[in-house]
C-alpha cells in the first residue's frame, strides 16, 4: 500500500525512489514486523491470560511439560498480524505471487484459530480430528495452487537441486503435487512447535534462505547465471520471506525459554503453508525438504514410529516427535531448541549451496 502512495511521488522528490527497491522495501517491512510484535506483544500476553486462553497440555506428554499448563496460547496471531500488515504495506499487493501467499497464510492462519479455540473450549489437547484439518487445508491450498497454475507464465516443471538437465514437467498432477507440499509443510512445522521456541527458529531460518531464493529467482541476470527456473514478478516474495524472518524474531522475544506464551496452531500451521506457498511460487519446492531439514525429520519420526508400532508394536522412539524423544533421554530443553536451530542453518547453508552445484 506504502509502495502505491510513496513511489509515484519518486518524479517530484528523488529520495522516494528507493521504495523501487525490493531490497530496500524487505529491510522496511522486516523492520516493521519486528516493531509491531514487540510492541503488541505484551498486550496479547496480557489478553490471552486475561481471557484464561492457557495451553491444554498433551496428556501423554513428557512429565516436565505439566508445568507449562495454562501458559498462554495462540500467540501466532502476533506473528500472523504482523506478517500480514507490514506485507501489505510494503509489498506490491497487486503482485499475484503477494495476493496468494497472503491468502493461504491466512486460510491456514483461520484454521489453526479453530483448532485452537476448539482446544480451549475442551480443555483438551485434541481440537479438530485429523481428516477435517486435513480436507480443510487441501480446499485452501487448492485454491491458492489452481489461480498460480492459471497463469500463462506459470507451469508444472520442477528444478530438481544439483541436477540442471533434469526438469520434468507434472503437467495437470502439478496441482497435487503443489498442493502436498503446502499442506505437508503446515503439517510438519506443526509437528515441530513442541518446545519453547524450537519451530519459530527453523521457520526464521527457512524463510530468509527462501528471501534470497525468491529474490535471485525474480532477477532474470541472476537466474540466468545460477542456471535456476526464472519467474517473473516472484522477486516481490522476498519481502514476504523477510517480514516472516521479522515477525518471528519479535515472537521469540516472548516465546524463549521458559515460554511467557506459546504459538498454537494458528501460528504453526500458517508459517508452515507460508513457507510452502514460497517454495511452490519461486519453483523450487523440492529445495524445501532441504531448507526445511529439521521439519522433515520431525515429520519422519512420526511417521516412522506409527508404522513401527502398527506393524511391530514396537517404538522406534522413546516418544514422537522426535525432540520429544531427546527429551525423555534427559536433554535439558534449552540444549534440544539450541541444536535443532543449529541443524536448521547447517541445512539452509546446504540447500543455499545447490543453487550453484547443479
């Protein structure tokens, strides 16, 4: 919106240019992330335990989490508010890249709202059964997947990391395809939201890898060098990926160890559809299983751990996720968020490194 109003008068006072700049306008709207969540912060806190909004603990949940009852939840709304405020004000929302991923942050956004609000009123860790969440997620993210696949300059070939030569094209499947990645990204970051801070620093550490992605993506000389798919108009992401790597700094603030609130699902689930709709506009989905390391793990020991017991009735785990597991192992919890953030930049470091091994 800023953009709008600012830049034209660039013809009249030379200074306004810079609002050109999708750098310049990235830096503006990650600074304004960050400002809204500090500054809003302690107001939800304060509103959350005020409404008695306190987290229901998982009741097969490690013994030392028995603490963290009541501890107020749902402060996703802080990031998600001030993700999509300091976007709409810095980013060219007329973009469609913009429009889409404003749409599904906030379809899943309303989602994880539900599911949270359901939990709240049960006093319960269990809110909407898993096949709801799940039709209630594909229905948005098909949304978002069938207006990107509509447009004449969009398609279904994938870049396949380190190899250049091997671009196949899904055609129509690109649409599930697309879809899952969404979806499976919600999903796994939700998985990962175990721990006081443990999901906001691989989410912080993916979407400034995807910044940078989106913004080489969006340049035509640098994608042309880095021998990557070229979209035109997706360099504007990149102002979305830094106001996610803001909002989620802010969030943290309140959100280290020991918790003064938690994320909840509307946080969980719309940072992870965030980081999917990324990864599916700049056309390097397949990169998020590598930018996205540490979520893919805590998905995989899900995973893992149901089939094992379904078909051995044995764990493979102490408990799933798999930080869960450290934890029963005795790790203190600041130590397993430490190092889970840790491998999140070793694999972002990775992921960063195929744009050019190819």
């Amino acid at each position: 919106m800023l953009y709008y109003i600012l830049y034209p008068l660039h013809t009249t006072y030379s200074a306004f240019n810079v609002f050109r700049y999708i750098t310049f306008r990235a830096a503006l709207a990650a600074l304004m992330a960050l400002l809204i969540s500090l500054l809003l912060g302690p107001y939800l806190i304060r509103s959350l335990a005020a409404t008695q909004m306190g987290q229901p603990i998982r009741e097969d949940g490690p013994p030392r989490h028995a603490v963290k009852a009541g501890t107020p939840t749902m402060g996703g709304t802080l990031i998600i508010l001030a993700l999509v405020t300091s976007t709409v004000l810095l980013a060219d929302i007329m973009n469609l890249y913009i429009t889409v991923a404003l749409f599904v942050t906030a379809g899943f956004a309303v989602i994880g709202f539900i599911d949270d609000s359901l939990k709240l009123k049960r006093k319960s860790s269990r809110g909407l059964t898993a096949r709801t969440k799940f039709l209630l997620q594909m229905a948005v993210a098909l949304a978002g997947v069938i207006v990107l696949y509509r447009q004449p300059n969009f398609s279904g070939v994938l870049a396949v990391p380190f190899l250049k030569n091997i671009r196949p094209d899904l055609g129509i499947w690109y649409i599930p395809f697309a879809m899952l990645v969404i979806v499976g990204a919600s999903n796994a970051v939700n998985l990962t939201d175990g721990l006081d801070g443990l999901a906001i620093g691989p989410v912080m550490t993916a979407a400034a890898t995807y910044a940078l992605v989106a913004y080489v993506t969006g340049h035509l000389k640098f994608a042309d060098y880095l021998q990557i798919p070229y979209v035109s108009g997706v360099g504007e992401m990149t102002v979305f990926c830094a106001a996610i790597v803001a909002s989620g700094l802010g969030f943290l603030w309140f959100n280290t160890y020991p918790a003064q609130m938690f994320m909840g699902d509307v946080g969980s689930l719309a940072l992870g559809a965030a980081l999917g709709i990324v990864a599916v506009t700049t056309k390097n989905e397949i990169l998020l299983v590598l930018v996205g390391g540490v979520f893919v793990l805590e998905a995989l020991s899900v995973i893992f751990q149901v089939a094992s017991y379904k078909l051995r009735r044995k764990r493979v785990f102490l408990m799933a996720p798999i930080h869960h597991h450290y934890e029963l192992k005795g790790w203190p919890e600041p130590q397993i968020i430490v190092r889970f953030w840790i491998i999140s930049v070793i694999c972002s470091l990775f992921a960063l490194s195929t744009l050019k091994l190819r």
